[in-house]
C-alpha cells in the first residue's frame, strides 16, 4: 500500500500488525511416501566398475560448440584482436611482454 506523507494521518490508513502462521506441513522426523518412492529410484543400479565405464562413454561423445579447421583459426584470430588492448595492458603491468 502506498502512503502519502502530505496528507493528514487521519486519511492514511493504519497498518494491520503481521502475525506469523505456524506451519503445518509434518515433522521431519518421518519420510514421506514421495520422499521413499524418490530415493527407491534413484538407488544405484549398476556397479562402480559399469558406472566409470558409462561416464567414459558419455565423455567420448560429448561436442564442443567450436568450429573446425579454418574457421576455427578464423574465431582465434578474431579473438586475439578483440583482446589485444587487454593483454597490452597486462603486459604493461608486469613490464615482460608474455604474450610475445
């Protein structure tokens, strides 16, 4: 609600005080049924040894968003020119030129 500060108090209304509801949601002393149901299903189905062979496979398909080749050298190059006030300035700082 928006006051006016202008106005006499009689116009602004009082403001009700908060009263804070107690909860009612169950104790956390039990599970719930969802909550068993989720853990059942999330339980490990394969072994460790199967696990790490599934993350290898995964890793061995996962793309990059990079192009190849020549334009790959393309991004590059763009890159470096978009970034070579900020290395000059590193280099300034330091006062060895890293980058040549």
């Amino acid at each position: 609600m928006v006051s006016i500060h202008r106005l006499p108090p009689s116009i602004n209304p009082q403001q009700k005080p908060r009263v804070s509801k107690t909860p009612t949601s169950q104790p956390a002393t039990e599970p719930t049924a969802v909550s068993k149901a989720v853990a059942k299903g999330v339980a490990p189905l394969v072994s460790s040894a199967e696990q790490s062979a599934l993350i290898q496979e995964a890793h061995s398909h996962i793309q990059y968003d990079q192009p190849d080749g020549k334009h790959r050298d393309a991004v590059s190059s763009y890159l470096n020119v978009m970034h070579q006030n900020k290395r000059d300035e590193l280099s300034a700082m330091i006062g060895v030129d890293i980058y040549a």
